[in-house]
C-alpha cells in the first residue's frame, strides 16, 4: 500500500466526517493518535473538546444553540490502564466498560452497530492502543451498513502489531459529501507521521476543510514510560 501524505488527503476531500489515525513516529519514541471531528448542521458545529481525566469529551460551545445532544455529545477519548481507546461515538464507553470485564476490543464492538441516523447510518469507527515495556501495538475498527441498507451491519478490524516506524493509519466515517453521505470503504489508508508533535498537529487542522472543521485532538505517548502529550484545537473559542 503506499504511503500517503495526509495533508492532502485531508485537502481532497471536503468532508471526510470524523477521522481517526494511530501509528508510530518516525523515531520510534511515540505512539501516535489523532481525532477530529467535522459538521455541516448548526447542531454538529456548535462544539467544542474538553478534557476529561485523562481522556477528552464533547461539549456544546453555546449550550443555548444545542438542539439535539444524540450522537453528538460523547467521550472519544478514555484511557483503561496502558490502553488508550479513541472512537466516534459513545462506543468509547462500551469499549472501556467491557475490555474492564476483560472481553477484547472485538468482542466489546460486537454489541454496538453503525449509528441510527437514517438514511447516513454513519459509521461508528473506533481505535485502540497499547503501549507499555517498550512494546506498542494498536487496531482500528469499522461497523457500517451494507452499502446504504441498515439491515445488515458489517464488521471490519485491522490490527497492526510491532507498527512501523513513521507509519499511521488513517479512517475515517465518510468517502467525501454527498446525500446521503457514502460510508468510508476499504483498508484504513496508509499515512505519514511526524516526530514532532506540534508541527503534525498544524498540519492536521490547517489541512482540514474551513468550513466544516470543529475540533481537533493529537496525543503523543511515549512508548518507553507511558507519558503523553496531548494538543487540543477547536474552532469555537
């Protein structure tokens, strides 16, 4: 698969929705993840990330303006022991409460669907990640419709174990705009990533569609000891 510049994927598609990508920087030292969130609707545009302990949360920017919180207000990030969890939806929480029963990221997803939000069934796209001992490994999942029809639900993980140096990967909810929106396809798409995380982190927002940008979260841990770095952008301020 070849490498990708994110910049312009990003660029060449004016609304790829929410977008997740994990990897590891080219100096091996990180693991590296990122979230945004995009909106089309006053509703999905009016917020804004918060931090949570030490995960993140949606929160409405102008509480007056919230019309409907359903599938918009939500934690993507919580962090379970060595295991960071990232999604688009409130799975999060499925995911932490059931791997803290000891099922597997897997099992955990098979509760869940794609979103209910006729006639899109957005996608629900999750991540995990385990660092600890100086061992890193992360997977990334998709649950969609089958092509449009709601009654069946496909399930896909891709998991990267030992990741490459300098190599995320990248998914996201939507192939581009459109009515309704078509549901992202295929393998997450084979990036590059950046040993600096302030430099990946503008590359990220300022490559993302003005208009339809919300919010932007970039964490960087530290493979060897667990420390992290956490960068926070949101439009509303």
């Amino acid at each position: 698969m070849k490498l990708l510049s994110i910049a312009e994927e990003l660029k060449s598609n004016s609304y790829p929705g929410r977008g997740i990508i994990l990897g590891k920087s080219p100096n091996g030292k990180y693991a590296v993840s990122a979230y945004f969130i995009m909106g089309r609707s006053v509703n999905s545009r009016n917020r804004v990330f918060v931090t949570e302990g030490e995960g993140i949360r949606t929160e409405a920017f102008d509480p007056s303006k919230l019309s409907d919180p359903h599938l918009i207000i939500y934690a993507p990030v919580r962090v379970l022991g060595n295991k960071t969890i990232v999604t688009n939806g409130d799975q999060t929480d499925t995911i932490y409460e059931l791997m803290n029963q000891q099922q597997t990221f897997e099992q955990s997803l098979r509760t869940r669907e794609f979103e209910d939000d006729a006639p899109n069934y957005t996608p629900r796209i999750s991540g995990i990640m385990k660092t600890g001992d100086g061992a890193y490994n992360y997977a990334l999942s998709i649950l969609k419709s089958a092509d449009g029809d709601p009654s069946s639900c496909q399930r896909f993980t891709f998991s990267y174990t030992d990741p490459l140096c300098g190599v995320g990967h990248f998914i996201h909810t939507y192939m581009g705009d459109g009515s309704p929106l078509p549901s992202f396809e295929g393998e997450p798409k084979k990036i590059a990533t950046y040993d600096d995380i302030d430099e990946f982190t503008n590359i990220l927002w300022e490559s993302l569609n003005e208009d339809n940008k919300v919010s932007l979260f970039v964490r960087y841990i530290d493979i060897e000891n667990g420390t992290y770095e956490t960068k926070i952008i949101n439009k509303n301020v």
